[in-house]
C-alpha cells in the first residue's frame, strides 16, 4: 500500500507512507521521507533512510541497514550484515553481529567486532575496542583506553595512550609501546624485532647503526648496564695507560689571595688547567665524570710580604661544610716574621661520586697577615682516576 506522493508499495501488507518512500516485501514499511524498505519486515523511519534485508531497521535520518537483522539507529549510521548493529551517530557497523554504539564516528568491521569509543576503530573478527580515539586490529584483540591501540591477533592495549603491535602483546602502563608476545626468551619460536633484517636471531636485531642519547653521550664512553638491566653511557676506566681519567689546574701567574676572616675557608683560585682528558676544570675546582676511587695531588707554594705572621690551614674537601673534607688531605704552612714563602703537599686516595666537584680550601687560623700569593708555577691540584665503580 502507498499512501503518499509518488510512494511505492510492493508485496503482502507492504506500507509506503513517506513521501517519495518504497516499501516492497512482506509488511515491510517506509514511514519517512525518501526511504527505502526492502525485505519482509524490513522498516525504514528515517528521513533519507535505507532498509534491506529481514527485519532490517533505519530509524534515524541517513540510516543505512542491510543484512537480515541489521539494524541502523542512529543519524548517518551504516550497518551491513546479518544482526550487525550501528546506534553511533556517523557510526560504521560491517559483519555479522557487527556493532556500534554509544559514541560518534566508531567503526567496527568483522563478526563479532565491536567499538564503543568516540572516533574508536575495531577491525578483526571479536575485535573490541571501547576507548575513545583508540585502535583494535586483528582478531580477538582489545583497545579500553583513550587513544590506545592494539594491532595483532589477541593485542590488548589496556591504559591511556598504550600501544601493543604483534600476536598476544599486552600493554598496560599508559605511554608504553609493547612489541611481541610473552614467550620466554630461551623459545625459538618467541617474538623477535628486526630492523633492516628480514630474519631476526634476538629479541632486537639491528642491522644498521644505532644512536642512543640519553643526556650523558659523549666520546670515548660505552653503554653500560646496572644491576636492574638500565643502560647509560659511561667513560670505563681501571687507570691503564689506554683510557686514562684526570685532570689538574696549577698557578700560571701570582694570585694575589685575600684573607677574609680569621678561620673562613675559601677556595685557592689556580688560574689555568694544564691536561686533562674527562674530568671538568675551571680556575678553583675539578669535576670527575664518573664515580671511583681518585689519587688527589695538590702542591701550594705561597709567599707573603715582609713582617707580620701568617699560620695557613690547606685541606681538600667536597664543599664547604667541616663534613665534606676529604680525610687525610690536611696540611699547615707556618709563616713568621722571618719567613716568607712556604709550601706543602699532599698525595691522597680518596672515593668521589659522579660529577663530584674537589676544591683545595685554604683559611687563616693565626697572624696578622690579610693576604698571600700563589707564587707563579709554584702550585697545583690533580686527581687522576685509580679504579672505576
């Protein structure tokens, strides 16, 4: 029966109500607009909307449903296959048992397949993916976080911004990118990654060179490991002549040091470095790169001007607290009235960290004397790397 304009009505109760609509089948029905009705039972209510298959249902404007069973429910949704169901406004539904549903702009394609994220992806047979802006590929596999995606047969990509990309991959901590499977590394048939190989032998094999910048990168350094399995560039060093570690700075010229306070430490300023090969100098101090146990050196000549008394404290030390000297590296140069220039030094081991910085501090514990010299090329300060940690 066709009640409207330029409808059509085809076949055992058939009912074209919508203006411009076709119904044809046993009580198929094509209530709208421009709809279309194809199938026993088939109904199209929707303004635009399409309807072919057995109990095929368009309820929305520019609904598409086409299988037996297929169902369409929301504006511009698509469904093909039997049962496949699209209730997502610009949702895609194709295959059996194929659905969408909640959400804008999902896509599901394959039996079974399911997506129920805003802008969510779910291609494979029982593929689901519910996480909006997320991927699943592949069958059985599993995107349930924003902007997930999981890409293999059984992948599951569990947590925000995850990816899992080969056969029974998991990832669930948020920003991780897992590539392959569980399988225990003594496995022949275990996962493998291969970069410019089309038949990898390890779990990574790198056919090509390889760049790993972490902060510390720098020449002559390896990458080494700790006790975790964590790799960082170090320098590697045991003393040898092949590699070896130090540094010194020494007085090229007189500095002229003044005396602030009766017992205030300050650093002795040496002016200019000489050799080094990784440790940093600058005019007052030296910084290893990297931790173990150090031979420190240090030689100060100093001279003061005629008269007077001056009674120096030298030590090495870390800092400026009395908790940072390093043991052992204190020495004492006693000028009186009748003597002027005086020297001392010390040769020490000591265990220093990484990027630890080494200072030669000097303080005034008698005298009436405000100021010395370091009397050109008369002082030095040196460490040199003995063992590595």
């Amino acid at each position: 029966m066709a009640t409207s304009d330029e409808a059509i009505g085809i076949g055992f109760n058939a009912n074209s109500s919508g203006s411009k609509a076709t119904a044809i089948g046993h009580s198929a029905k094509a209530s709208a607009n421009q709809s279309v009705a194809v199938g026993q039972l088939a109904s199209a209510s929707g303004s635009s909307s399409f309807a072919i298959g057995s109990n095929a249902q368009a309820t929305q404007n520019v609904a598409f449903a086409i299988g037996d069973g297929a169902s369409a429910t929301s504006n511009e949704a698509f469904a093909i296959g039997t049962n496949a169901s699209s209730s997502s406004d610009q949702g895609m539904a194709i295959g059996v048992g194929a659905t969408t549903k909640n959400q804008q702009n999902a896509l599901a394609i394959g039996v079974n397949s399911e997506a129920s994220g805003n802008n969510s992806m779910a291609i494979g047979h029982s593929s689901n993916v519910s996480g909006q802006y997320a991927a699943a590929i592949g069958y059985n596999s599993e995107a349930t976080q924003q902007n997930a995606t999981a890409l293999g047969s059984n992948a599951k990509a569990n947590a925000q911004n995850a990816t899992a990309i080969g056969y029974e991959s998991t990832a669930s901590t948020a920003y991780a990118i897992v590539l392959g499977n569980n399988t225990a590394a003594s496995n022949w048939n275990g996962s493998k990654i291969g970069i410019g190989t089309s038949n990898p032998t390890a779990k990574l094999h790198v056919n090509g060179s390889l760049r790993i910048v972490d902060g510390n990168q720098g020449a002559n350094k390896v990458l080494t490991s700790d006790a975790n399995g964590n790799a960082s560039w170090k320098v590697i060093s045991s003393g040898s002549s092949s590699n070896p570690i130090f540094g010194e700075i020494f007085s090229s010229s007189n500095n002229s040091l003044t005396i602030n306070n009766l017992n205030s430490a300050q650093p002795l300023t040496f002016g200019s470095d000489s050799y080094k090969n990784s440790v940093n100098t600058s005019n007052n101090n030296l910084q290893v790169t990297i931790s173990g146990i150090y031979r420190i050196n240090y030689n100060v000549t100093v001279e003061k001007s005629n008269g007077g008394s001056l009674d120096l404290q030298i030590y090495c030390a870390t800092g400026w607290n009395s908790s940072d000297i390093i043991p052992g590296t204190t020495s004492y140069i006693n000028l009186d009235s009748n003597t002027n220039v005086g020297s001392v030094s010390i040769n020490k081991f000591a265990s220093l960290g990484e990027y630890k910085q080494v200072y030669v501090f000097y303080k005034k514990v008698s005298g009436n004397k405000d100021s010395f010299d370091l009397i050109t090329n008369g002082s030095s300060f040196s460490v040199e790397l003995a063992k590595s940690n």
